[in-house]
C-alpha cells in the first residue's frame, strides 16, 4: 500500500496536502445533515450541532456516565485509565465493546446516520472512550491530529474517519472546551521523532511523540484565520474530521468536562500494518479482517437507560 | 493592630466577610469614573474598560515592552524572572523603579485618576511588572486572592488597593486571559498552611500556599453566579479588587499574552509588619514610612517613547 502521509521524520518536517476528499460523494439528499452543514464540515473540519440531544436524554446519558465510572471505581482493567496523580478515573475505553449501554449509544441511527453521511459508505467504531475530566486542575492537551496518530501507530490507511463528541456536561470558554483550527483537516503536518514500542499505552495519559512544531501551528493558523471553541450545552454533539489539528487549553474552574467519544472510520478504510515500525494492537489486527460495519439502530435513550441496564 | 483576615491556618479553613469598603466614598462627580462603572466595580469586584488606550498608544507601549524584554535579554537582577523550562523571560518586576518609560506610565494620570477614584485617597505603587506570557506553553495560574499574599506576607493591613492590569496583545477566550468570580471581592477565604521564609521568590514562579480550598472556590462561585474573562483587544485595561477571586487557564495557542501591571495602594494603607510571621521584603520595610503618594501627569505616551528613551 503507498504511504502518502510520512510522519515520525528526522530532521525538518514538511506539510503535505490532503489526498482524499473531505465529504466523499454524499449530497444533503442522503441526510440527514442539511447541505449548508456539510459545507461548513468541508470547510472548517468540524461540525458542532447545539443540543443534539434533548434535556431527558441528556439527563439519560448522564446517569449511564456515572454508573459506568462507579461500575469501574476498583477496576484494574487497562481500558481504565486514572489521573497520573491520585486515583480518579480520567477515562474508560472501548466502551463500545465492554458497557452494553454505551455499545447501543455506538449504533444509535441517530449519530451513526450522520457519520454515514459524513464518510459516504458503511462505518464501524474504530474506537471509544469516556471522559471525565475533573474540574480545578483538568490538564491541558496540546495541538495533535488524530489521523497522524491512527496512521503511523494503527494503520489506518486514509483519511476517512470522524470523530464524535457527545458532550454531557456544559462547555464554557473556561473550563477547558476543545479547540480546533478551521481548515487544519486539509494539510498533514509530519511530525519530528521516532515510535517507541507500546505508545498507545503512554499516550493515553501524556503526550510525546506525534506532536508537531510551532511553525506548522503559526502557519495552520495563518491558513484558517482563527481558533474555534467547541463551546455550548451538556447534549450539543461535536462531529471533527480525523485529521483537524486540536487540543485544549486546562481546567481551573470548578466546573468539570465529560463526555462520550465515538470514532467512526469508514468500511472502505479498515487498519492495515502501522506505518511506524511498531506492533499493532491486538484488538484493531483482529479488526482488519473481522470487522462488520454498523446497523444502525433506533430506541429511545431514555427507556434503554431505565428498563434494560 | 487588629489583623481582622487570618489565614495560613491549621485545620478547617473558614470565609470571612470583607470589613471594608470597596468604593472608598467616591461618586462620579470625582472622575473619571461614570457611576455605572463604580457600580459595576463595587458588585464584581473588577472593571474592565476596552480600548482605553488608542492603536497608536498601544503601538507605543508594545514598543517599550519590546525594548524593556531586549534590554534585560542577559540581565542577572533579582526583578527579571524567567521561565522554568528555558530561558525566556517571563516577567520584569518593579519597573516603576527600574525603566523610566514605565516608572512614568505608572503615574500617567489617565490611570492614576481612577485608582485614587476607587481607593477615595491619593495612591501609590506598591508593585508592578511586565508580564511576556508567551503562546504554545503559557501554564496556568490557579485561583488566588492577591490580598491574602500582601497581607500575610507583605504586611498590607487593609483591602484598599486596585491592580492595574494594561493589556499589550488581544486576549482571547483561549489565550489564557484572566479569570475571576465577580462578587469574591466580599470574602476573604483562609487558606491552610504555613509561609515559609523568602516565599516571595519561589511564588513568582509557582504558586503552593496562599491557595484557597476547593470548597472555598465552589461556594463563591455559586455566591457570584458565574465566571467572568477578561478578553478584549490590546489597548483595554483591567481594574481588579485587590481581593478579587482570580486565576488564568494555561495556554496552547500561538498567540502570546502580555500585559503592564502596576498594584495602586491607598496612601492611608501603608504596609505594616507581615501577618505571617516572615520577614518582608526589605523595599517595602522602606514604603512603610518613606513612600510619597504619585503626583498624576499628562503626557503623550507616543512622544514619550519616541523621544525620551
């Protein structure tokens, strides 16, 4: 398979332009976003829908956040991931496979339609996680493209992905929202460094590697014109394209961040072999061949979250 | 004399309602304040005036900052305080001593006049600095009174003192700008602990005591309704209680942050001994009984630049 996107380089990196379209052939008559939506998704790489969800779905989705993290409070799997310092769970992973509520969440037509929409064909979770984010000393993350990540540690071939965001607590300006730069998704920033064996298992609390120099931001910057915050109420959803540069500033406030987060990657662009000389997760090998694309499914969150769990 | 605010106390720490003022007797007919911007001042604790300063001022001004960081770029004196990580300068302290373009802006009578208007007195500088806060790695600053440090360990007996914060470069939602709780002004929140000798130095770098509980934070937040942040263009000027809750997220983005900073203190609240039982800093040892209160000039900040220095 030819590698158009190198990363992980010695000496100066170089910024590449995107290979693949950003819509692939979907027309607002597929749904069931509006066409004025996908255009902006084209334009910027990301799409923020304000309460998406409603207040008793929200409230739902809330209650199934909190019984997931007190399910997981003495848990020593490694799909749990706590603070470096303490004990508080920042994140659980592969939610789509280990919590029965969160899987139906993964399927739900509602979200799945439009990430069909988004990539033109047939999608499955490429991978899951909530977050928890605590309030007074939640850290910041710093720039990074998703895809940069996927491609060289995982190896997804293309850029076909989206990320979903369902955001169950109120994002403000202040207490930490995503930040994303508008048309970042167009350029691939090849970062400096070398993969070290197990990354994935770093990276999930501190970042190192995949990070790209201040240069490549200033002129992202440049390009797009501005910083955009990922800022509205608990149930607002975030849609962003695998490869927009993002990150986020810490969190002093008292106010906490939580949400779910989906990553849908087309069936047309299943993992192959990292393009980093790293072995590959278990989980996503096995996906390279097994992997079914997703039903989608309607039920109301609501009546799922009371009567079945 | 009576010390009405304890603080760096064992065990439980408590909130103790203000004894002052916060609007030393003064009306609009003193100037240059409206009486809405008294107000506004009076309920929340701070006052944020956009644009106060013109483009060709503010062109001036980042001019000397310019020139200030470049004059002191190897300088060994105490007052320059660099980066942790690095070299970089991070702040210049005491420049209404050390640079005379600053030592005469700190007298300008646009800002002396209404630092006497919210004290209800004559005034002087009890400390100021430059701030370069650079883009990409901007840390954060967690919530903090900057009362509770004068007080405990400067010897400042009374809150009747306003911070001056002129702001050199646009601050926006996500470049790290300050933060405070409107309406914090009206408690004092002990904080827990001991000072240990010589804190000042170590603080201008890292904060560890003088910090209030989370508890603390949470109730003056429900107290005040809301966060509030200081984001506006280069040329706005921050007034901010001296017991104003305040505190600033970190920062990832490209864009820097810098600011002059100059601390008005009442004529009338002299510094005493420290309240804490440290030693002061022997320059404010002096102000207890040397200090002269600022005469207000007028001047063009754009010919005094140009032409003086």
């Amino acid at each position: 398979m030819k590698d158009f996107y190198h990363s992980r380089i010695k000496g100066m990196p170089s910024i590449v332009e995107r290979k693949e379209p950003i819509i692939h052939g979907s027309t607002a008559e597929d749904g069931p976003l509006a066409q004025k939506e996908l255009d902006f998704y084209e334009k910027n790489g990301y799409l923020f829908k304000q309460n998406f969800f409603s207040e008793e779905e929200v409230k739902a989705l809330q209650k199934e956040l909190q019984r997931n993290m007190h399910d997981n409070q003495t848990s020593d799997e490694p799909y749990v991931v706590r603070e470096s310092e303490g004990d508080e769970i920042r994140s659980v992973f592969d939610v789509h496979h280990n919590d029965a509520f969160f899987e139906d969440l993964s399927s739900h037509e509602r979200i799945v339609n439009i990430a069909q929409q988004l990539l033109g064909s047939q999608v499955y979770i490429n991978q899951s996680r909530i977050n928890f984010k605590p309030g007074f000393k939640g850290k910041g993350f710093y720039w990074h493209s998703d895809f940069e990540t996927w491609h060289m540690e995982d190896g997804m071939p293309n850029m076909r992905a989206v990320s979903c965001s369902i955001i169950l607590t109120d994002n403000y300006s202040y207490n930490g929202p995503l930040l994303l730069i508008p048309g970042s998704h167009n350029y691939f920033v090849q970062c400096v460094g070398e993969t070290p064996e197990d990354h994935f298992k770093q990276s999930l609390k501190m970042q190192s590697l995949g990070v790209p120099d201040h240069d490549s931001i200033n002129w992202l910057l440049e390009k797009g014109g501005r910083i955009d915050s990922a800022t509205g109420p608990a149930g607002s959803v975030l849609f962003f394209e695998s490869n927009t540069m993002h990150g986020s500033n810490g969190n002093i406030s008292p106010l906490p961040r939580s949400n779910v987060f989906f990553v849908f990657n087309s069936i047309e662009n299943k993992l192959v072999e990292p393009f980093a000389n790293v072995p590959a997760r278990p989980d996503f090998v096995a996906n390279r061949t097994n992997i079914k694309p997703i039903e989608p499914k309607a039920f109301d969150l609501g009546k799922k979250s009371a009567s079945v769990y």
